[in-house]
C-alpha cells in the first residue's frame, strides 16, 4: 500500500466522526505561526491548537521570507494579529549553503537554480532573530507582536529566543 493510500484509509476514519465543519475561516486565536517543515515538529501538539485557532505556515527551516504572502493575506483578509517564528534544533538549514544545494541541483538534474535563494543559515538562534526582524521591516507586514522560539526536537520545549 502506498503512503497516499494509507492517508485515504486514515481520512475516511477521521471524516467518519468529523465534527468541525462549521469552525469560522479567520483563525480564533487570532494568530499566524510560521514554523519548519520538520516532520519531528508537530505545531498543534507542541502549542495546544486545535482546528481553527491559528493559520500554521510551514516552509524548509520556518524561514518568513518564504512565508511573507501569507502572512499579509493571513493578516489582511483574515484578521491575524500576532505571529510567531519556530526554528528548531538539528535542523537540516544548517548542513547546507546555497552554493551546494545549486551544485547538486546542476549535477543530479542538469537545471540551473541560481535564482533560487534556498535560505540555509548556520546559526539557529540567529536565524530566528533574523526572521522577527525581516517582519518588523516588512512594509506588508502590521505592527503586531511578533514571538520567535527555538523547538528542541531532543525534549520537545520551545525555548523563547526573541520578541518584538
């Protein structure tokens, strides 16, 4: 069976006893959270949401320069008024540069992505400091409270590292 087959079988289970049709499209929580695409990180689980409380955003390394569209449509037609960054520790954004992920690109596909910034970064909570800035510069972006966190995939706590 493949994985998509097992979501099929695991959907029809959980559309079985689904209850929630009727939640309000803007999040309750009035919240955006941008996090990583690491499968270690579970965002509900690790914040206590549940469906309907927040617009969760994930991208490679929870990087909000690639999140900023929908961050502004998440803020401008959803009503969203606070955001926070997840970064987390042995993040694959710390083994690579942008010159080698473009070198293996070349090599195993024969395409060119020099127009591609993949956004790695070799210091975690830098990196996350680095993202609340970029919000707060951002013209799109409301002033709102801004929280950035490391997620320590070895305990399961966020760790605050920043705020605005």
């Amino acid at each position: 069976m493949s994985v998509a087959q097992e979501f099929e079988a695991a959907n029809a289970n959980y559309a079985g006893g689904f209850t929630k049709g009727s939640l309000a499209l803007p999040p309750a929580r009035k919240v955006a959270v941008v996090a990583c695409m690491d499968a270690r990180l579970d965002t509900a689980r690790a914040l206590g949401l549940e469906e309907g409380d927040a617009h969760v955003i994930r991208n490679a390394g929870g990087r909000v320069t690639d999140a900023l569209r929908s961050i502004v449509i998440s803020q401008q037609l959803l009503g969203t008024r606070e955001i926070v960054i997840i970064h987390h520790t042995d993040c694959g954004m710390l083994t690579f540069s942008d010159e080698s992920i473009r070198d293996k690109i070349k090599s195993d596909l024969k395409q060119n992505a020099d127009h591609i910034a993949f956004l790695p970064f070799n210091d975690l909570k830098q990196s996350v400091i680095d993202d609340i800035q970029i919000i707060k510069d951002s013209p799109l972006v409301l002033d709102v409270p801004i929280t950035g966190y490391v997620y320590e995939v070895e305990t399961g706590k966020i760790v605050k590292v920043g705020s605005s």
